[in-house]
C-alpha cells in the first residue's frame, strides 16, 4: 500500500468554491449584491407570470445557503499498469468524508478499480474509463483505492488512474461552528429565527408520521467536493429540484453527489444510517429569476424506492401550515414544522414576497441553515410542494411552486 504524499500545510491546501455561473436563466442578470428581499402587497395571491421584461433585484450573498464543507487539496498520484503497487490510501485526520478525483482513469476490458472504507464497509467500483471526474466519497477519514487486473495485459503506464486532487471533508464540529459564525456575520437572526426548532426527521415519527414519510425523497447534496445544498425528487420519472445558485450546468450536476435516505437511527442520537449515493445526470432546465434546476440522476433505480413529492398548482395561502424537510449544515434529515414566532406551527406569512424578482416568493419563519437550500416547502394540509426553499433572513422565503410548475410541467 502507497500513502500519497499531500502536504496538509495550509500554504499547500487550495479551498474549492462553486462558480455560480448564470448562463441557463430566462433573464438576465442584474445588479450587485446590497438589498434583503422584502414584502409587497398581497391583494393579488399570484403574481403575474413572469415576462423577459422582467429585471433581477439585487440580492444580499450571505441570503444565499451555500457553505463550504471541506477543503481540496491538490494531488500528483497514480496507480499504473506499470507499477507493483495496486492500492493507494488517502487519509485526513478527523476528516468527515474523503473524495478523490480521477485525472484520468484508462482501463483493459475487465480491469476496474475500487474505492472504498478501510473496513470495505462502503465501496464503489469502476470498470469505465473516465476523465475530469470525481469518484464518490467514503464517509469516514480514509479511502482506499485499488487497481484490479484481470487482464494480464501488458505494464503501460498510459493504463490505469491519475489522482489530481481529493477532497477532505471537515468534521461534524467544524462544519457547525462555520455554519454558526456565518449566521452570526450575516444578521442578528439570519435563517434561524428565533430558537432553533428544527428537529430529526426520525423524532416526528409518531407525532407527524405522514410529514415524516414526505421528506423520504428529499436529498442531500455535495456539489464539487465541498459545497452543500438540498434536492428532492419530483414526479414518478427522473427527476430532481434544486436551486439555480446551487448549480445550473450538466456537467455540475455530474460533479453532484445525491444522498438519499440519510437519516439518524433515533431521535437523539448522533448515528445516521448509510446514505444511498448516486449522481447527477443531466440538467434539464435551469432558470435565474426562478431559482430553481430541474435535473436527473444515474442509477435511477437505486433511489426510486424513496418516492416522490407532487408539485402544487395552486397559490399558497397566508397562514397555511407548512414544513420543510431539509439538510441543513449537510446533517441527516431534519424537518422544520415548528414555529414560536409563529405561535407554534409554521405558516406561510407573505404570499407575496421578493425573490431574485419581484412577487416571486412566499415568506415564512420556520428555521433553515446554510445547506437547506432546495429544500421543499410543503402544505400540512396536502403535502404539496408549494414553494422551493432559497433565502433565509427572517422571514425566510421560497419561490412560489405555481410559478416553477408553469415552467417545467410537461417536463416531469
């Protein structure tokens, strides 16, 4: 076994952030980053659908729920046909996921590689050459990646994998102060808007079983390595919603690993179960004004046994009870249905509200974090999805669902 040599001083690690490039909207892009959405009148229930007149407002960054969950560290390591060595292992102290990144991987007909948990308890097989693509991450401080030959062919060096850079996800701790401090920098209550009370999905299972089963198809996202939203899955077919500012592009959404069933054992406890990891596919449709990516996975049939949820068409109501299932800091599924702001359940409190444009939001109080966004907001009462999480700022808001479904509907 060959240990690659990384040089963990920070001189030497380079932090990785997505690039939110807006080339896939309806509109354009608008001015700079100054203003917190807010209300408008809310005499009209719907806004009107919205046109190419229609300008961008510009829009606070620190609204925006994305974080940084891990650092990338530039890497020149290989396993080739030529070499004795056929195992490599990349460890990071107290590291919560490690994920590397092929080059270049070259193989004979039968040859494949693994990468997988020291104890193999999670592993991932590739039997296809690949370039520019990341493997999926092993959850834990080491990953172990070997080549297997069964070829016999003959010791190229041109045959086998290039590991240019891994990344090494932070831990649990790190992860909750970054989420913490930048909630603080931003505003006094930033997503979270009064106490936190946010809860695991598991300890609603007796007390709202049904919100509970509604957050099975909602997914965690790790996007390039290191950065984390939220996703679900929509319609019987392969499809999947995020936000536009999460990533808008086919080839990000194949640098998108999508977690679903990643939830605590129990209600308290620090153990979540063994996620089912599968990746971005294709992007659809992507729309700036709108927020929102429209997109499908590989390996459709692994995750479909975790349902769907159905896209409202209809206004949301003020004062309509609402949840939101979520991934927020990047932790197992947790679901906002509690609200003391709102005297103890989460309403819809604004049916009218700004997003990236004006009236294109519905606002509320329950708690989100960075990592929440692409969350769904759904009806207590029809477990719709009637709005797609995307601002925090208290009220926290989310575009009206009518206005995306009127966009991709014959799409899912």
């Amino acid at each position: 076994m060959r240990k690659p040599t990384t040089g963990r001083g920070g001189a030497e690690r380079k932090r990785r952030k997505i690039i939110l490039a807006a080339t896939a909207g309806v509109l354009a892009m608008g001015g700079a980053a100054v203003v917190v959405p807010s209300a408008f009148a809310e005499d009209d229930p719907v806004v009107a659908l919205l046109d190419e007149t229609v300008e961008l407002l510009p829009v606070d960054d620190e609204l925006l729920g994305l974080v940084d969950v891990g650092e990338v560290t530039e890497l020149s390591e290989s396993l080739t046909y030529a070499e004795e060595a056929d195992t490599l292992e990349f460890s990071e102290p107290d590291a919560g996921y490690v994920k590397v990144h092929f080059e270049r991987l070259l193989l004979d007909s039968g040859d494949f590689v693994t990468v997988s948990s020291p104890d193999g308890s999670e592993s991932y097989r590739y039997d296809q050459s690949m370039i520019d693509q990341w493997a999926t991450s092993i959850t834990g401080d080491t990953a172990i990646m070997r080549l297997h030959r069964e070829s016999g062919g003959a010791g190229s060096s041109a045959l086998g994998a290039l590991i240019d850079k891994a990344a090494f996800g932070f831990s649990t701790e790190k992860v909750d102060g970054i989420v913490d401090e930048r909630a603080d920098r931003a505003r006094p209550e930033e997503s979270v808007c009064s106490d936190d009370e946010k809860r695991a999905s598991v300890c609603y299972r007796t007390s709202y079983p049904d919100e509970v089963d509604h957050a099975d198809p909602v997914a965690r996202l790790l996007i390039d390595g290191t950065v984390l939203c939220t996703a679900f899955r929509v319609g019987e077919s392969n499809r999947l919603l995020t936000n536009h500012h999460c990533f808008t592009e086919t080839l990000e959404a194949q640098g998108t690993e999508v977690w679903f069933g990643y939830d605590c054992v129990a209600c308290g406890a620090d153990i979540a179960r063994a996620p089912v990891k599968v990746h971005g596919s294709e992007v659809l449709a992507t729309s700036k004004s709108l927020d929102y990516t429209l997109f499908s996975v590989d390996d459709f049939d692994r995750i479909e046994r975790f349902g769907y949820l159905e896209l409202a068409d209809r206004p949301a109501r003020r004062g309509e009870a609402i949840y939101i299932p979520q991934h927020p800091a990047g932790r197992p599924t947790e679901i906002a249905i509690e609200s003391s702001v709102d005297g103890g359940n989460c309403v819809v409190k604004h049916t009218v509200y700004d997003g990236y444009v004006t009236g294109s939001d519905i606002s509320y109080y329950c708690d989100t974090e960075f990592g929440s966004s692409g969350s769904p907001v759904l009806s207590r009462d029809s477990h719709q999805v009637i709005a797609l999480h995307h601002f925090g700022g208290c009220p926290n808001s989310g575009v009206n669902m009518k206005l995306i479904k009127s966009e991709i509907g014959d799409m899912i």
